[in-house]
C-alpha cells in the first residue's frame, strides 16, 4: 500500500517528502494509519548523525492513529481502533520481559531483518526506531500498539509514547522516587517537563527545574516544578543547595544529552542520592567523575531507558491521568504542522522554540 514519508537522504541534509510502499503486516503484527506523529530530539539526533544508523531512512517514533489492518495472531487489536504506537518492541516471554522491563526485550523480530519500508521501487528504506512515523502508515509489532481505551485527541495521545512515559518513568520507575524526596531535573524540554510532571505526580517536595531558557523555566513552573534555576547562572549549585535545606537532592534527572549537564548533575546530589541519566549524548561523548565520592557517600548514577515503561500498563494509566485533569498533555504541544512543512516543524524543536511539534496527518488517520 503506497503512504508518504519525510525521507532522510543523507545525514545534516533538509528532509524530503517521498512516495512509499509499507508493507502489510505479517504475523503479530499491525498496520496503523497515523492522525499525528510528535517531534522528538531523538529523531535529529538520529538524523544528524549522532548514534549512526543506516540510509537512506524514515524516522519518527513518537505517534498514534487508528488501526487498519491486523496480521495472523494478533489478539486485542481490530481495524478502527486508535492506539498509541511506540517504539518499544516486546516478545512478553523474554528474561527482561518477564522481569518488567521489555524496554530491553532480549528476541528479535522478523521487522527487525526486514523493515516495512520501501521505496516504490523496491529499495529497502529503514524504519528508524522501530516506528518510522514521519509517514501516513506504519506496520509495527502488536506489542507497539497499545489501544486507547478513553476519549483523548490522538495528537496529544502521541506524546505518550515517548516524551511522556520516559519522563514520568524515569521519575516513577527508573528512580523510584519518594514523597517528600527532593528532585532537580536538568533540561525543560519534553522530557524534562514530564519528569517534572512525575515528580509532582508522586509528591516530591522541592521540585527544581534546571535550564538556560527563561521560556522553559515559566513552562516547568506551570508543569509543577516548585523552583526555577537559570543553569549557567554562577551560583546555580548554591540556589539548589539553600533551596534544599543544604543537602541538595534526593534525586537529579539530567534529560538532555550534553556532557556539561551531566557533570553538573553530579555536584547537585545529596548523600546517597541519585543521578539518572535520561538524555543520551551522541556516540563517543565521555563525562569525568569522581568515583570516590560517589563510594564514599553511597551515591548512584543510573540509566533510565524509556522511563523502564511498562507500556501496556503505564499508556492507559497516563492516558487516565490525563482524563482526571492530573497530567498535562495538550499544554506540551506547541504546534501543529502538515507533513509538507516538516523542516519547519523540525527546527522549532532543534532551536529550543518549541516543547513538542506535531505532524498532523490527513486521511485515514484523522488530524
């Protein structure tokens, strides 16, 4: 079936939109028509070059529309159902799966040898992350679509499949944080601010938002941060420690990928506090640490994958979230785009102007 996709040719270059086929689904797996697919720094970082990865290529994995056909041995999902596509990718039966943690599913797919994607000519196009959602349709396994069950506009529904449940997972589950456990979140973009969403969400008390744009500092105050600190001001650490009584934090979420924001997490961190590392630096980037402080004050640096989602669990919980007024999703959105104007909506995010950027789709999947 033919669907247009915002195609990279080559790394750094403009994003262009071309025909392509996507295959039908096969066994376990689903077709979805998309309504809305969100910006996500991952996507340029990928595009640019920063992780590597083959092309040419299809990104987008940030996304959410109607189901429109099923393969052989897909239960729970039929045609015209709307879900959340994510890039999480599950077989249920692996040692990672069964132990919670299918973020980090140890079976591979047959999607994962031969993707979806094609030129009209046949030549093989990558589904980046497992989505490739800057496209009108996608073939994903069924364990990447989960079906929303309650009536949400689906381009707000789409930030839940990446930008909402690792922010709120890193916080929920990665870290586990306490009420009444202080938290410093570095970064107030997508990811930040849902981390700041789930720290407000368990009832951690203070709540510091890091960042060096005024604009995002106010937006982390209205997604619940209880104080704003200006990252590159000269006594930044100082302000977290008076805001914290003179122990600095419980817990620090550095959310963007730079080398400077993660060695300035770690002087922010009480006694047996903890660094989670949310945003991934591009591949190579190293940090310096201080290994015997951390062993001297039994303190932690962690990874958080996707917020360790449990995504058939936590996408209807957020989802309800949303419903009972508790999370913020719409207020996340700062624009809304055709698919023609992708460049655009790409640069918004990439200069900081915006939180999250959409491409809304025409067609099937409803905009």
């Amino acid at each position: 079936m033919k669907s247009r996709a915002a195609v990279c040719r080559a790394f750094g270059k403009p994003m262009s939109i071309e025909e392509i086929e996507v295959a039908d689904p096969g066994p376990g797996e689903v077709r979805v028509a998309l309504a809305a697919t969100a910006i996500c720094h991952s996507d340029i970082s990928y595009a640019e070059g920063a992780w590597g990865g083959p092309l040419p290529a299809v990104y987008g994995h940030e996304s959410a529309g109607r189901v429109i056909d099923v393969g052989p041995g897909v239960a729970g999902l039929k045609p015209g159902d709307p879900v959340v596509v994510t890039l999480i990718r599950s077989c249920g039966a692996c040692r990672m799966c069964v132990s919670g943690k299918p973020v980090f599913c140890e079976a591979t797919f047959p999607l994962d040898d031969k993707g979806p994607i094609s030129t009209r000519a046949g030549e093989p196009l990558w589904q980046a992350m497992r989505v490739g959602g800057f496209a009108e349709h996608v073939t994903v396994h069924a364990s990447q679509a989960i079906k929303v069950e309650i009536d949400v506009p689906l381009d707000e529904a789409a930030l839940v499949a990446c930008a909402v449940i690792t922010g709120v997972g890193a916080v929920t589950r990665s870290a586990g944080v306490r009420m009444g456990e202080s938290v410093v979140v570095i970064g107030a973009g997508g990811v930040g601010l849902n981390a700041v969403q789930g720290a407000r969400l368990v009832g951690a008390d203070p709540i510091v938002a890091m960042d060096v744009a005024p604009a995002k500092l106010e937006a982390a105050k209205r997604f619940g941060a209880t104080h704003a600190v200006d990252a590159r001001a000269p006594d930044a650490k100082a302000q977290v420690k008076a805001i914290t009584g003179g122990r600095y934090a419980d817990h620090v979420f550095v959310t963007v990928g730079a080398k400077s924001a993660i060695e300035a997490a770690l002087p922010l961190i009480a006694r047996a506090g903890t660094v989670v590392l949310v945003g991934m630096p591009a591949s190579g980037v190293t940090a310096e640490i201080d290994p015997t402080m951390i062993a001297a004050t039994g303190q932690r640096i962690v990874g958080s994958k996707m917020g360790d989602a449990q995504v058939a669990l936590d996408v209807p919980r957020l989802l309800s979230l949303r419903a009972e007024g508790r999370l913020k999703l719409g207020e996340l959105i700062s624009g809304r785009f055709p698919l023609e104007r992708i460049d655009e909506a790409i640069e918004g995010v990439r200069s900081g102007a915006a939180l999250r950027n959409v491409i809304a789709f025409r067609g099937e999947g409803g905009a």
